[in-house]
C-alpha cells in the first residue's frame, strides 16, 4: 500500500505487530521494533562460509534490544512482550 502523503507519517504507523514481532513493543520508548534478539539456528558450515539450514528460535528469556538509536533499552523478549488485556 502506497503511503498518503496527505497524512503526517505518525499517522500512518501501524499500531501493533501483526507478523513475526506480533505482541511485542518496547516497554521503555514504545517502539515497534526492530528489536535485536539473541536467537538459535542451525546452519551448515563451510571452510569458505556458512548456509542457514533452520528457522530462528527465541523464547521468553532470550535477550533483546530495542534498536533505536534514542532508546536502545534492554531486556528478555519477556520484557518486550505486550500482557494481554485481563478478559
């Protein structure tokens, strides 16, 4: 989707992760991400170099990082993770 340019870029910010950082926001600026998260894979290893051969994994306690450059708080993907609303 193409942005309006009538609307100011605050405006036009989504409002939650939908995808792979869905529930997770910075609990000190906000921020949506990136986050940097310490994650586990697999991967195949060659004298010259290396091939990802497995998805990322993170759990709860991994570390992670706000990545933008006024905040940069850190924490576990615990701390990032948004608490669902008490039904």
């Amino acid at each position: 989707m193409a942005p309006d340019l009538d609307m100011p870029l605050d405006e036009q910010l989504p409002e939650e992760n939908t995808n792979v950082l869905e529930g997770m926001r910075c609990p000190e600026c906000g921020s949506l991400g990136p986050f940097c998260i310490e994650a586990t894979t697999t991967v195949k290893v060659y004298d010259e170099g290396s091939d990802e051969i497995a998805d990322l994994l993170w759990d709860d306690d991994s570390s992670c990082a706000c990545a933008d450059n006024d905040c940069l708080f850190e924490g576990t993907v615990a701390d990032f993770t948004i608490p669902e609303e008490a039904e």
